[in-house]
C-alpha cells in the first residue's frame, strides 16, 4: 500500500491505532507514512510507539485488517523483524525523516518520555552513515578519531566503508592506518562494535552541532 494512501487513512484514527499499524512497517514506509500525518497526530503517535505498545496479537490483527480494509487492500507486509528492538525501528523511522521534523518529534519525546529519548538518540547513528557525508565533513570527522579506534572499527567492514574511509585521509595517514590493522591480528565483535560506537558518537557530535554535511539523498 502507497504511503500517501496509508497517511489519509491513518489521519482520522486514534494516534493508538496509528502507532499499532506503523509498528508493522518496515522503517522507510513508516517514515514516509508519519510524514503525511498532521504535526499533532504525527507526534501523539510517536510518543506512543516510543513508550511501547501491548502485544496483544488480537488488537494487532484487526487495526491491521482494518486498515488494509479501508485502503482497498487484501494483504498488508507484517515487516519489523522477529526481535528487531522497538527503539532501534523508531530510530530507522527518524534517520529517514527530514531534519526539522526529526528535531521537533525527538524535543516533544526528550520532555515526556527522557528514557525512550536516550535510548533512541543512541541508535540514530551507526558506523555506515560514514557512506552518507559528504567528503569534506567526512575528513573533519576522520580527523579527530584514534588511528587504532579507526583500524578496530573497519576490522570486517564493508569494504565499500573501507575504502571511502582510505579516500579521505592523507596518504601519510592511510599508511599509518594499514599499520593499525596489520597490528590488529584477531579482534572480537564486541571490540568492533565499541570502535564503530566511538565513530557514530563523533558523528552524532557534528550533527547535533549543524557542523556536517549529509550527501544528497538518491
């Protein structure tokens, strides 16, 4: 079903229906669906998946059929993934929504709920947004990241992400960095996941200070 056709149908229900059907989205359809929502229903609503929904399968079924119903529809993608945290798909919705209103959902969130805020401000960045800025910004960011944080946190990456890191350093910089990684041997996941942490916090710190330059969305 069209986002557009889900937004004027989900527009006139309680915000607790909205919020039970947005749930059984993938990220990227929920995010254009909340953007066609008005501001009040748009953010009654996120306020409500981010204080958590009961699991009642029964509840579930029928606002899901009802609003396949009401779009003409016979079958609706039952899409968050088995055991996907609830503040993790939250945090997907918001990645792809526009700046403004990603600011104006997650300030009316920090007031009410100042848990689900940390948990979710904590997800909205990972390690491959390093793909998504723009070459300038990206260097700045490099620069102020430990070499050997750098090598634990590209240990098994994407080599797409390996690469575009390796473009935007000296190559002064990219020696001492391949040094890093053959001196790094085995590492653990965990290790690799605090690295990659270490990354996303940089990120999240020049965002937050409007001081980093997002490429173009395809």
């Amino acid at each position: 079903i069209e986002a557009a056709s889900l937004a004027r149908v989900l527009q006139n229900e309680h915000p607790r229906a909205v919020a039970i059907a947005l749930n059984r989205m993938k990220s990227r359809q929920a995010s254009e669906v909340i953007k066609g929502l008005e501001a009040q229903v748009r953010q009654e609503t996120f306020l409500l998946m981010a204080k958590g929904l009961p699991e009642n399968t029964g509840l579930v079924q029928r606002v899901v059929q009802a609003v396949v119903e009401m779009c003409g529809k016979r079958e609706v993608d039952d899409t968050v993934e088995e055991g996907e945290s609830q503040f993790q798909h939250l945090a997907e919705i918001l990645h792809l929504v526009d700046r403004d209103e990603r600011g104006e959902l997650l300030d009316a969130l920090e007031q009410q709920n100042p848990d689900a805020f940390a948990e979710i401000d904590s997800r909205l960045y990972d390690f491959s947004d390093l793909l998504k800025i723009e070459d300038r910004s990206l260097q700045k960011i490099l620069s102020e990241i430990d070499l050997k944080v750098m090598a634990t946190a590209v240990y098994g990456a994407n080599p797409l992400i390996s690469e575009t890191v390796m473009s935007n350093i000296s190559e002064r910089v990219r020696t001492m960095l391949q040094e890093e990684i053959d001196f790094l041997g085995s590492v653990t996941s965990a290790k690799v996941d605090e690295a990659r942490r270490e990354v996303a916090d940089v990120i999240r710190k020049h965002d937050k200070a409007e001081t980093l330059v997002w490429k173009e969305a395809k």
